[in-house]
C-alpha cells in the first residue's frame, strides 16, 4: 500500500462557505481541475455568481427571494398541541413558508389583522 500527495480542489460556496457535497453526508467531492469542480456542481443545483464564484443551492435560492420576494404557501394551522415550548405559553396559531428558500413566518391568532365588529343601531 502506498499514500500519494495529489493536488485537487473542492467547492466552496461564496456566500455561506459551505463544501460542495452531493449527498448530504459530509461526503466532499474532489475534482481534478477547476473547470471539472464548476462544470459539475452547475450540473448539481449551484450557480455561478456574475463574477464567476460559486452559489450553493441554498444560498442562491435565499437571494432569489431577497431580491423577488417569497413564493409563500397559504396560512396553516398549528396542531403542535403546545409541544413547542411558546406554542405552550402562548397557543398554536398560523404558519406559512417559502416554497422556494426555508424562510417561514408563523402568527398567533391574536396578531392576525382584524376587522372592526359591524354595529347595528337600534337592536
């Protein structure tokens, strides 16, 4: 058996530093030049930034909708039960997400925009 030193190069993304990793378990992919490193990363979800840096998946998608605004899902409502701890304090309400980025909003139903009661003189 013997060990080499080779020279390789990974991908990192510009914006948050992360390793290019194609299946999610820490596993970095090694390439033998540069142009190998983007043309297969591009092919696998990233981008490429004006200057020629690259984006993950992630990244790309979170400034996507800094720049455009989200793609939000309808309002749902909780059924935690209270299990998240100020869902026990304050009650489950609303949530909605991104379709795009993992941004997500959440509301109690004492912070949702209201209507005045009609009033009916007379009755």
């Amino acid at each position: 058996m013997s060990i080499d030193h080779t020279r390789c190069y990974v991908v990192t993304c510009d914006t948050c530093r992360a390793v290019f990793d194609e299946t999610g378990a820490d596993y970095v992919v090694h390439f033998d030049t540069p142009d190998d490193a983007i043309s297969y990363v591009t092919e696998h979800g990233w981008t490429l930034t004006e200057s020629g840096e690259p984006r993950c998946h992630r990244c790309a998608q979170r400034i996507h909708c800094d720049r455009d605004g989200h793609d939000y899902s309808p309002w749902h409502p909780c059924h935690c039960k209270g299990q998240i701890r100020d869902h026990a304090l304050y009650g489950c309400g609303l949530f909605r997400f991104c379709h795009t980025c993992d941004h997500h909003e959440t509301a109690t139903l004492a912070t949702l925009p209201t209507t005045a009661e009609p009033h009916t003189f007379g009755c």
